[in-house]
C-alpha cells in the first residue's frame, strides 16, 4: 500500500541524492510522494529525471538563505494525508534489508515514531557517556540496542500522521544550525508519542563534508548561535526558573573557564545568547 511521505531537502549534493534516489527503487512500493526542495547552486533537476526511478518525485526549489526546516516545511505543503512521513538527508544509503525491517517493525502498529540506526566502525562495542539530563533520555548507552529516546533525527526518521499534527506538523524554523531534532523529540513526546530507536534498521551516513547546511557555518559565529538555540530550547519548552537555571550555570562554567584560561568567549557567548534568545518570537 502506497501510504508513506518521503521528504528530502538537499544542497549540492547531486551525487549523493541520485544514489539515495536509487535505493528508494528497494522501497517503491509503499511510497505515496516524493518531495525533493532543492537549494542547490546549479539546476540539478534534468539529471534527476535521467535516473532510473520507479517512482515519481515533485522538484520543488528554495532559496539557498532558508533553513533546512524552511525547507521541510515546504515540503509539507504537497502532503495529501498519508499515513506515515519518512523525513530524509540526502546523504543517506539505504540497503534493501533496512526498508524490510522498517515495514516489519511498524506491522505491528505499536510505534508512533522509528528512529533507524546509522551505522558506524566500532557500533556492538561503542558506549555513550551522558554528561546531562537531555542527553541520558536523548542517546542510547549502547548504540547496538533498540530503546525509547527523546531526541529524534529530523534528517531520518518516521513518524505516523496522528501524531505528527498533534506535535505541530511543522518544523520550527527558528532552530538553524543547532537544536531541530531536540525540538522535534520533545514535541512529540508531549503529543503522546511512543519515539522508538531500532538500530536493527541499519543506514550509512555519508557526512559528506561539503553540501548540505555545513557551508552555513562559515557565515555565522557557530558556538554564539548554538547558544541562542540551546536557550531558546529551554525556553520553548520548560518554565522561566528552569531558563534562568540554565543561564546562571552557564555563566558560572564562563568564569571558570576565564579563571583557569584567560579565555573569555565561553562567558561572553552565554550572556549574549541569552539576550539574543529574548528576541526570538
């Protein structure tokens, strides 16, 4: 049954897109559309439509000073109420196995939300050590093992239509470099989701190092926004108190950092993160 929702922002990455393209072919079947936005530099559509596909797409072009989420939420204006939304990187590889175990787990109609596993050198030994509370319900211990989490993957992940409208339905295109898929978990776990990672579902990220949202950083100052966005979380979904927390603790860990290092910038980003955070409507 043709019911899932693919959606794939993509920037100068043709080479990566087709081949994901490519193995999309493995999963035909059950793919309603494809919207593919496009921010790339040069017309990347004519080689798109020399692939062999056996399913249709729809091109839809943004301009290149939008955000991945303004990208999405494009994307989202072509949905016709399919039961399932598969959001997608262009830099992914999908063996054929992987969409089989997709269909096999979300049979049972028990998971709201599948996170599949990115396959990594070292994955049955590597274990996760949490530094905060964010991180302990966010990343699994051992990455081998299936488990409930809160952070969900915007660029890869599956998410059932009840509870993706509950959760807002759009993405919040505040969150630039930093901080989406924080958002997008908490949202869905306050709409009643059950956010389930299955590294069964193995998928290689290719983390090509150019394309995608990585030139952006270049233009902005990255550990300044990251901290805007990480307050901006907190302020988005917990109370003033837990905020002001937040801030004093990071301040706290900038004057350590100027005391043993001379340093200032930690201290100096969190304080005008802070304000800067205050202007965000």
């Amino acid at each position: 049954m043709k019911n899932f929702f693919l959606v794939i922002p993509t920037r100068d990455r043709l080479e990566c897109l087709s081949n994901l393209l490519l193995d999309l072919n493995a999963f035909e079947q059950y793919i309603s559309q494809v919207i593919i936005v496009d921010q790339s530099q040069v017309d990347i559509e004519s080689d798109l439509n020399k692939l062999a596909l056996n399913f249709s797409f729809i091109f839809v072009k943004n301009g290149r000073d939008k955000s991945v989420n303004h990208s999405r939420n494009q994307a989202l204006k072509h949905y016709k109420n399919e039961e399932w939304l598969f959001f997608l990187d262009d830099d992914l590889r999908i063996p054929n196995i992987a969409f089989e175990h997709i269909i096999e787990i979300l049979k049972p109609n028990i998971i709201d939300v599948l996170i599949p596993g990115i396959q990594f050198e070292g994955m049955e030994t590597a274990e996760f050590k949490y530094q905060t509370i964010l991180d302990t319900i966010a990343k699994p211990h051992n990455f081998s093992k299936p488990r409930f989490r809160l952070q969900v993957c915007s660029g890869l992940n599956i998410v059932k239509k009840e509870i993706f409208k509950d959760a807002g339905f759009l993405f919040d295109e505040n969150f630039s470099i930093w901080g989406d898929d924080w958002d997008y978990g908490m949202r869905l776990l306050q709409a009643g989701a059950n956010i389930y990672f299955q590294p069964k579902i193995l998928v290689e990220h290719l983390q090509v190092p150019v394309g995608g949202q990585r030139d952006k950083g270049k233009s902005i100052n990255v550990e300044l926004e990251k901290q805007k966005l990480y307050f901006y979380f907190y302020k988005k979904h917990f109370s003033k108190t837990v905020l002001k927390q937040q801030f004093y603790l990071g301040v706290i860990e900038g004057i350590k950092i100027v005391l043993q290092t001379g340093k200032i910038s930690k201290l100096r980003n969190c304080i005008k993160g802070y304000r800067l955070m205050k202007l965000i409507k």
